[in-house]
C-alpha cells in the first residue's frame, strides 16, 4: 500500500543514470520534487509517460521543483534509455537492494519484480501533498501532475 498523502516522503540514496548519488533530503527546504516510479526502460508505456515529461520538462524541472524518476532497471540500462530518448532528468536506479525505495513508497510489485507507477508530489519541507497509483498496464495523466504542483 502506498504511503499516504500528508506524510514524510522516506528519504533515500540513490544512484543516477550517470552513476551520481541523489538523496530526496538534497532537495529539502530547497524544492519540490515530482517523484515517479515506472516499471521498466524501454517499454511502451513507461518510454511514452517519460518522454510527455521530457517534453514539458520546463514544468517540472525549474527554480521550484525536481523531477526524479526511479525504476528497478540498472543505472547502465537507465544510462542508455535515457541517450536514446533524450531525456536530461535524472533517471535513478532502485536496483540494488532490488526494490528498496519502491517497496519504502509502498509501490513494488512483489510478484513483478518492479515498481508499479506511483507518483508522490513532495513539498519543501518532505511531506507528501499529492499522489497516484496505477497498475502497469496504465499510463498517468501529466496534467494531474501540473495542478497539483500549482496547489502547492
């Protein structure tokens, strides 16, 4: 079960798809940060939510906000999506210990291997304002996203 909204977002390390060290207290006090969990790189769904990212990053990566997006794949495989979609966000890597930040946000399918797509939108200070779940078969709405990021 996921975590839910009006709590403390569980902090984490992390390794990028360039293999730096992302912590969500990094962002602490600073920005807010869009944190979205995806099954897997290079499938359909998950390569067509991160590119509608990609394409309105200006939304999500700014003065105010952080975009992380964490999936169970390894930080060579998120290294090599990312080329090939041409996306500059950080791509991290919960690969080892498989699952662990996944399972901490309450979305790791045990039967899967993967995390499902959550998305938890994190203020300032580390709570969670905002949240959805879906199964893997079924992509997200960007918009949802926007609005409530414009609530905070």
């Amino acid at each position: 079960m996921a975590i839910e909204v009006g709590t403390e977002a569980p902090d984490f390390e992390l390794k990028d798809n360039h293999g730096r060290t992302a912590r969500l207290a990094d962002f602490r006090g600073e920005k807010n940060v869009v944190l979205l969990f995806y099954p897997f790189a290079f499938t359909g769904v998950c390569t067509g939510e991160l590119c509608a990212l990609r394409d309105e990053l200006p939304r999500f990566e700014n003065d105010d906000t952080q975009l992380l997006a964490v999936s169970n794949d390894s930080i060579h495989t998120l290294r090599v999506f990312a080329e090939q979609e041409g996306l500059e966000y950080p791509l991290l890597s919960d690969f080892w210990p498989h699952g662990e930040t996944s399972r901490a946000y309450g979305v790791f399918d045990e039967d899967k291997g993967c995390a499902v797509r959550g998305t938890f939108i994190i203020d300032k200070a580390g709570t969670v304002r905002w949240s959805v779940v879906n199964g893997l078969p079924d992509a997200r709405d960007l918009n949802d996203y926007i609005k409530a990021l414009e609530a905070l």
